[in-house]
C-alpha cells in the first residue's frame, strides 16, 4: 500500500510532458494569431495598393485643373491613359485599376474602378468630410471648371476574404469577408514670382461687350490682342480698371513706386488666392511706369529705361519728367492709338477697349512709313513675322529692337528718326536698359464682376481672392493722364496662353487629404 501511494506522489510532482500540454493548449491560439498577421499584412498591402492608385489618379487629374474650359475633360484624358496600378490581395486577385473619359461634362462622375467629383474649396478642417457644398457648379459647367481647385478620387473598395476562420467563431460566413478601399484629394497650385503688385479686373470678363471673345480667345489672338486698353485707376471695379496686391515690401507711396519701376519686383503670388491692397495712389503709378520711359529721374541708375522708348516725345526736361507731346501724325507720335480712343467713340467695354484698327502702314500718317524713312524713303518690310495680318504694337516694338529675330540688336532700327526727330533711343542719361520687354507690365488678373456679385467689396482689402490668370500687358505709351495706362494684352498663364510666361511660373499638384 505505502508503495503505491509513493508511486502516486511521484507521478503527481512528475513534469515531464507539460511543454507538450501547454503546447496542445496553445497551438489554436498561435495558429490563430499567425492567420491574423497573416491577414493584417494582406489587408495593409491591398490598402496601400489602392492608396497609392487614388493618389496616383488624384494628382495626374489635378494636373490639369488650370482653371480654364476643358480642364475637367483633360484631367479625366489624364487620369485614363496617364496612370497605371495593379492592386493585389483581394478576392479577385491581381487587378489593373483603371479610369475612363466620359466627356468632362460633369463635376462628379465615374468610370473603370474609381469616381471622382471636382471641387473649388475645401473644408477648414481634415476631420471635416468633404460635402456637396465645396464641389465645383454642376450646373454652369464652365464656371465650375474656372473655379475648381481641387479633386476628390475615390477607389472603388475591392472585397477581401480573410484566412482567419472568423465563421468558425461567429457562425457568419460573412464574418470571412470585408472591403478595403481609398480616397485621396489633390489640389492644382499656380503661382507667379517676380510679378508687379496690381490686379486688373479681367477686360473680357463680360463677354456681350467684347463681342463675345473671352479672355483666353483674345490671347490666342493676334486680331484680339492688338485691341488696345485703356486701364483706369478710379475706385470702380468694372472691366479694365486696376489697383493694388499686397506687396511684400509694404504698399507705402514709395515703396509701390519703386516696384512699379522694377524690372523684377520681389513679389510672388497664387492663383489660388491673392490679398487686395485699398488705395488709389496715382502719382507712384505715373512715376514709376514712366520711369520706364526715362522720364523719371530717381530710377535711371538703379533700374534705368527701355531700350526703345519711342513715344512721340516732342521735348522732356530731364530733370523733373514735364514732357510735351507731337501731336500731328505726319511727324510721329509713337504708337498710334486705335481709331476710337483717338476720337473718343470707344463702344466695347464701357468705352475702354478699341478695335485693333491702330494705323500701322498708312502713308501718310501710319506708325511705319512716319518713324521709319532713312533718307526720305520708308523701310521696307520683306519677311514680316507677323505675316501679312496687321501686327501689334508689341510685335513691332519688338521687330524694331531686333528686326531678323536672332537675338543679336546689332542691327536693331530703333535709331531711325521721325520728322519731328523723334528716335526710339532714351533721351536721357544713358542707353537704356537691355531686357526687351522692359515695357511690358505684369498683373493678376480677377474676374472682379463675379467677385462682387457673391457679395464681396473691394472698397476694403480682401483676401484669398481667385484669380483668373496671370497676364502681361505692353504699355504703349507713357502715362499723360493720372490713373490711365494704354495697353495692350499680351499673353496669359494657363492653357489659355500662349508660353510666354512659363518663365514666371511655379506650377504644381499635390496631395491636401
């Protein structure tokens, strides 16, 4: 009995074997764990997979969001042919994902394994979802495709089947199977550096007065743009008026005269939104552009004239800017003014916008044949760049400095005198300054009607204003009235433009959500 009972005791206090019982205990539960990881790396992987696609889309339609007609349509052309991502993981295996073009008609759409809607804000905060109230207008597509900013891509979710017998456990075969899918929201942002402070309340905003050509339309335009301008400073924000941004130098008198004087001013802006500045200084406006004529004495060292100032200059006093003018044609008067601001019977755009008819080839009194006869006898034209449609004063300015296009002035024309003895050459102090477009002024560009008819005023500085493009303008002649500049457009940013200022832009998309 005693031996027994010892037996028993030793077998009781014996260990061997409890790895084996633990480990029996156990292995469902390590198993069990193992298919979790399993299926947690799975799920990561296939969610990346779609993240990646909907940033990958997101970007490549935002891309194109420039703000003009025709955006949406190409941001749908690039998210279709431009993108290629394969997602792995789920039911279906090993999928291309893919986009469509259904005709940019639409400011929320689908097609292929995502949908998409464009968008002009965003909410204050990423915790906010986006709502139907910061899409783009559905209605008016082409103001929906000016004012859109962003794009919104979601990725249809794909249906993952899980190792992981949750259905063992709950009874459910559906506890086996959950979708994963991805948003991601992408932004357009254009900027401009080196830009002059102002903002001019976009001339062809309102297209009944201009004939119906839309700002894009008269930048592609050679018969458009040698439509001459007459901006206008006088606290009226309608059509073809300006007035200032906010400079980073501050918007002192002086300060603000020195910019507009500035070949490159030290200021960059966003078409995102630009800070209006209130004021009506009209003398640094004068002061400062026509030191670009030379007729400002403070700026001919630090940033001195262009190196064709014609102007139909009859006497200047150099020290103080007074100027006279010629006014008979027959003797030269710089760059004729279109027809009507001559005569006064301007009808477009409140009486500020002319036909283009500036006379160019007349005889008599046409700008060529008056500012250009070496010897009694007017110059020729053999090739002209501009072929045989009328040119802009701008185009002419610009064959004047450099009449074979070569980039060599050597046997530039700007010296050729008029009558009345007029050249092109600075009359004082110095040569100019050689950088042709010396004579072009820079701005944004605001669609101000629409911008007071949401409600907003300009009387007191505004904020995050929307800007229709940025734009160049060539001065043709300098300021003899406050407050009135005569110019005409040269090129905008944007698909509606023609390149010329790529050199001051700073374009990119990226992600925001």
């Amino acid at each position: 009995m005693g031996l027994i009972i010892a037996k028993l005791r030793k077998f009781g206090s014996d260990e061997n074997g409890l790895a084996m019982i633990l480990v029996s205990i156990m292995l469902p539960v390590l198993i069990g764990f193992a298919l979790l990881v399993i299926d947690g790396s799975r799920v990561n992987n296939l969610h990346n997979d779609l993240q990646k696609a909907a940033d990958a889309f997101a970007l490549a339609g935002a891309a194109e969001l420039d703000g003009t007609v025709g955006s949406w349509a190409r941001a749908e052309r690039a998210m279709a042919t431009l993108i290629d991502n394969r997602s792995n993981f789920s039911t279906t295996g090993p999928t291309t994902l893919t986009a469509g073009q259904p005709g940019g008609a639409a400011n929320c759409n689908s097609a292929g394994n995502i949908s998409w809607c464009f968008l002009k804000n965003l909410p204050a905060s990423d915790a906010t979802a986006v709502a139907a109230a910061n899409r783009a207008n559905g209605v008016d597509t082409a103001a929906g495709q000016r004012e859109t900013r962003f794009i919104e891509v979601t990725v249809t979710p794909a249906t993952f089947n899980s190792i992981f017998p949750a259905s063992f456990l709950t009874g459910n075969a559906a506890s086996n199977t959950m979708t994963v899918g991805a948003r991601a929201v992408a932004g357009f942002r254009s900027g401009v550096c080196d830009y002059t402070p102002v903002f001019i309340c976009n001339p062809y905003e309102d297209t009944s007065v201009t004939g119906g050509v839309t700002l894009e339309q008269a930048a592609q335009s050679r018969e458009y743009r040698r439509r001459q301008i007459l901006m206008r400073m006088n606290g009226f924000y309608m059509p073809g008026n300006f007035a200032f941004l906010e400079a980073p130098t501050g918007n002192g008198a002086q300060a603000l005269e020195e910019m507009m004087a500035s070949t490159k001013p030290l200021a960059c802006y966003s078409q995102e939104g630009v800070d209006t500045e209130p004021g009506q200084m009209s003398g640094p406006v004068k002061n400062g552009l026509n030191a670009r004529f030379g007729l400002e004495k403070t700026y001919r060292t630090s940033d001195p004239q262009a190196t064709n100032v014609r102007m139909g200059l009859k006497s200047v006093n150099c020290n103080n800017g007074n100027a006279t003018w010629e006014t008979d044609p027959a003797q030269g008067v710089g760059l004729n003014r279109d027809s009507c601001h001559i005569s006064g019977t301007c009808t477009m755009m409140g009486g500020r916008m002319g036909a283009g008819d500036w006379d160019f080839n007349d005889t008599t009194n046409g700008y060529w044949p008056v500012n250009h006869r070496p010897g009694g006898v007017p110059r020729t034209i053999s090739s002209p760049p501009w072929g045989a449609d009328k040119p802009t004063r701008y185009e002419v300015y610009r064959y004047e400095l450099d009449p074979n296009g070569d980039g060599n002035t050597s046997d530039s024309i700007v010296g050729d005198a008029a009558p009345s003895g007029e050249t092109g050459l600075p009359i004082c102090e110095g040569s100019g300054l050689a950088v042709p477009d010396r004579r072009i002024l820079y701005g944004a560009i605001i669609d101000c009607q629409a911008i007071e008819a949401s409600g907003l005023k300009f009387t007191g500085k505004l904020t995050d204003v929307p800007v229709r493009a940025f734009g160049s303008f060539f001065i043709t002649e300098p300021i003899k009235v406050d407050k009135d500049i005569f110019v005409e457009l040269v090129d905008i940013t944007g698909r509606g433009g023609r390149g010329t200022l790529d050199n001051f832009l700073r374009d990119e998309a990226q992600l925001y959500r």
